[in-house]
C-alpha cells in the first residue's frame, strides 16, 4: 500500500515541477493467445502506475521489438531508439516491462551560443580532447568541498523548481575518488545546504550523452539475483494463470543533452543604498576535467545522475 500511494504522489509531483518537461511513461506487453495479469496487478498497472496493456506475438520477435522500440522513441521525443534487440525475445516471452522517461529544461539563465568555443577536456593527466565549452558569468550557487575535494555549482532551469547540479573535483583524476566517498555515505546534501548565492565565471562543456546499461550485469551487484534464476525466480504471481516467470533480460538505456538553450532573458533593477566595499571578484568554475552532475527538484529528489568524461 505504501508503495502504490508514494508512486502515485511521487508522479503527480514530477509531472506539477515548473519549467520543464518531464514525462515519464509505462507499459507491459503480454504475449498474445490466453495470457493476463493477475487481476490485482492489472487493476494496479492502470491505475496506480498509469500503465498501458498491450499485447503481441513474442514469436515474431522483430516486429514485437519494433512495436516496442517505436512506443519507446514515441515517448522520448525520438532520443532513446532499439532499447530491446530482436534476440531480447522469443516465443518463450511471456511479459516485457517497459519505463521510458523524458526529461527536457531550458536554463533560467541562458548560455549565449557566440561565447561557445572549442576548448582543452583533460580526460586524464596526459590527454586532452577538445570539446565545445559554453561560457556564461552570472549569480548561481556556488560551494566548496574540502573534505570531498570538490567545488560544486548548481544551475536552475526555468521556473526555479528544477536544477542541474555538477559536482567538479579539484583534481583532474579525481572523479573515482569522489564517487568512492559518495558510495560510501558522504552526505552530499549537506555539502549543498551550505553552498551561497555568489557571481560565478561558468565554463561547462556542451555535452550529449547516450548511455547503455546492462541491468542482467548490474543489479545481481547489488542483491537482486534470484529473479534471473529460471528455476527459482520467486516470480509467479504476475500472470493470472500462476506461470512461474523469471528475468531473461534487462536493459536500461539513458539520454541526456545540455547546450545553450534557456528561457527568454528579463532584467528588473531596484536601488538599495549601501556602504561602498570592493566588490568580491566572481569565483572560477571550469569543468575541464570529468565531473559529476545530478538533476535535482526543489525537495533535492533526485530526477537523473551521471557523469561526463568526453570519451
């Protein structure tokens, strides 16, 4: 019950977030011919889940694909194509579970396209690449970490509920070492609640990522096994004729883009009276080296994480 009334909040929340687009889509497919979800399932699938039900003839395994791979651009504006290969499936496929996410924002703070130049990507201590780098100098939240070994600048969409924040370690090779502490409970969170509103010379690369993950490889890492197991999966309640079923393959696949695009520009001046200081001059941030971003809303949920390391 918790979990059926946390993903229909959590859904309502992801969907209400301000200036972006985020669409996040669900679908089973069910090998034609007498097969169903059992009926409690089903009921949640469509209405906790928002799941569409379809079926096909796994049989014919590459137009089941294609019928798949289709629903699959169709719900991220074309960007993740052939998630599944025609070897995924068989006439033995009894379901296919298939999320698709799509996440597109424009920067409340907008990167000129004239002041993107190719520039030096250290990809390790001896080599660099070059790679287009967007240039911006403006007021974002900027913070350090010593104990992390990084500098941290987090970066708002429009609307100023969603954020882009990119954790850019001090040394060039020194993103293993930032994900080890991470792995092992560095609160990242509390780095963040400490970072300050300050004028920041921004250099990010401008980046397209396409990533491939393979769950079969993946999640037995991390304890979930036994549902790969054909003989002893413990899956046999989701079809209604109580088929004992387990995983053959799963596969996750990721996109993300980040460029120059952001919201129309506006300006609003007031005058506050003040004693006159030097002014402090605007902190560096240069994402030169590889660096770790996290897609946050306004409760810091995170939407999306990755990394970039221009190869």
């Amino acid at each position: 019950m918790w979990i059926r009334s946390s993903f229909s909040s959590l859904s309502a929340k992801l969907k209400s977030i301000k200036g972006i687009t985020l669409n996040v889509a669900n679908k089973v497919y069910i090998q034609e011919g007498g097969y169903d979800l059992n009926p409690e399932l089903k009921n949640d699938a469509i209405k906790v889940f928002d799941a569409g039900l379809e079926k096909l003839d796994f049989a014919e395994s590459s137009a089941a694909c294609s019928e798949i791979n289709q629903w699959v651009e169709s719900k991220t504006n074309n960007r993740i194509k052939d998630l599944l290969k025609p070897d995924n499936v068989n006439s033995d496929t009894r379901l296919v579970l298939v999320n698709a996410l799509f996440f597109k924002g424009t920067w409340s703070k907008q990167f000129d396209a004239a002041n993107t130049i190719d520039q030096p990507f250290h990809i390790d201590e001896s080599n660099t690449v070059d790679v287009p780098m967007m240039y911006l100098e403006d007021r974002f939240m900027y913070g350090e970490s010593p104990e992390l070994g990084v500098q941290l600048l987090q970066m708002y969409y429009a609307g100023n509920e969603a954020s882009m924040l990119i954790v850019l370690p001090k040394e060039i090779n020194g993103l293993d070492g930032v994900l080890k502490k991470l792995a092992d409970g560095f609160d990242l969170m509390a780095e963040v609640d400490r970072m300050l509103e300050t004028k920041v010379r921004v250099n990010i690369p401008k980046f397209k990522i396409e990533s491939e993950i393979n769950l079969n490889e993946l999640l037995p890492k991390l304890g979930i096994g036994s549902i790969f197991d054909s003989g002893n999966s413990g899956i046999d309640k989701l079809l209604d004729n109580g088929e004992l079923l387990y995983v053959s393959t799963a596969v996750q696949k990721a996109f993300i883009e980040v460029n120059e695009e952001g919201a129309e520009a506006a300006a609003a001046t007031g005058m506050v009276m003040m004693m006159r200081c030097a002014p402090m001059p605007p902190m560096d941030f240069r994402a030169d080296r590889p660096f770790l971003y996290a897609l946050l809303d306004a409760a810091r949920t995170t939407l999306f994480i990755g990394y970039y390391r221009a190869n």
